[in-house]
C-alpha cells in the first residue's frame, strides 16, 4: 500500500492482533521503557524510533538496501511481489483504481484461525522511485496512515528506506500498545523487502510479472 499499496503491509495489521495478544500482562498494565529498549538495533540493521505527528505518535522505521532507488523502486511498489514474498497473509488485491500516480486498492488478509479475514480499501499517492503515501478509505481499521521513502545514498549507489506508519484499530486498545505491536512488526517488513531486493538484483532472478503503472518505467 500509500498508501499502502504494496505499501502498506497488511502483515502487519495481522501480527498487530497477534502480537498484542502475545504481551504479557506487565507490560499491559503501562508503558514502560524496557519494552521500548527493546529496540536498540545493530549497524545495518533497522532503526525504530515514534514520532509526534500532531496529536497522533506514528512508528517509523528505516533500513540501508545496496541497491539504487530505481531499481528498490518497482519492488516496493507492486503489490503482487508483497503478496508472493513479503506479506503471504495477503490473500486477495483487487485494483479499483490503477494510474501512474495513483491507485486504489482493495485487500483482503488472512488472519488465521483466530480472527476474520480483514479487508480494506488503501489509497496511495506516488512520487516516482521516491515516495508513496498511502491513508485508509475503508475497511475494517479505523485508520491507518503512512509513507514510504527511498533517498539516495553514495551518490545514489545505495539507498535509505524509510516506512511510516499509524494504526487506529477501532477496537478499545490503547494506542501505546498498538505503537509496540507494530515496533515488532516493522522491523521485519523492511527486512523482508531488502532480502527480496537483494534476491532479484544480485541473482538475475526476474520479478513478478503482474505489476501496477506506477512501477512500470516511464516511456
């Protein structure tokens, strides 16, 4: 999904429910910051931090990929390789709306044996190999918001990814825990988009076929 597009992860709606579940209750009774050290991370690896964006406090994540924007670019973007390698509980993307700049989608997630399905409508807005802002239009969430960015590094031989993220469930949650499910989650979204990054274009391998316009290169 910007949304969301591929951008927005719908794994990571699902391991909310599953995570939250998982917190022991200490850690329910308050917010404390030995859930927060938890995420000290490793040179290289994905820095988590929670910033104020207004009245709201979104998870923000980022990651160092060795490859170039253009090439993370059409990955990132389509929505068919998060279904195939990135979030397999994606079990349904049905596109209502497909334009270079913009598109909307309606995605259905497994959740397993212990919640409903979860379906939702994510519109994203595209800055090419650069940006995608994506908000939730309808669904079961009662909102979500993010972005995801690309920035050049090493004179554009590498890149910086960076993915944002707000979650409103709708369900009487507190929202620091919610914060703290998608601090776990997070993380292992962008790994799991560098790995595939790095599959296809150290090992010649060839993406998914079915793609949306925005990644398709320009004429």
């Amino acid at each position: 999904m910007t949304g969301r597009t591929p951008q927005i992860h719908a794994l990571v709606f699902v391991l909310l429910f599953s995570a939250t579940m998982n917190l022991n209750s200490e850690a329910i009774a308050v917010e404390v910051p030995s859930i927060a050290s938890r995420n000290h991370s490793k040179p290289g690896d994905v820095l988590v931090r929670v910033q104020n964006h207004g009245s709201a406090k979104t998870v923000v994540g980022t990651i160092e990929i060795d490859q170039s924007p253009h090439r993370i670019w059409p990955i990132l973007v389509n929505p068919y390789e998060l279904q195939a390698s990135i979030c397999p509980r994606m079990k349904e993307i049905e596109m209502l709306c497909d334009e270079p700049n913009t598109s909307l989608m309606k995605v259905k997630v497994d959740c397993g044996i212990f919640f409903p399905h979860i379906s939702y409508i994510v519109e994203s807005k595209y800055t090419r190999n650069q940006r995608i802002d994506f908000r939730r239009i309808g669904g079961t969430l009662k909102d979500f918001t993010g972005y995801w960015q690309i920035e050049p590094l090493d004179d554009g031989s590498r890149s910086r990814v960076t993915y944002s993220l707000f979650i409103e469930p709708g369900i009487p949650v507190p929202q620091w825990l919610v914060r703290e499910a998608i601090k776990v989650e997070l993380p292992k979204t962008l790994r799991a988009l560098r790995r595939r990054v790095d599959y296809l274009c150290e090992g010649n391998h060839k993406a998914i076929s079915k793609t949306i316009l925005a990644a398709k290169p320009l004429d």
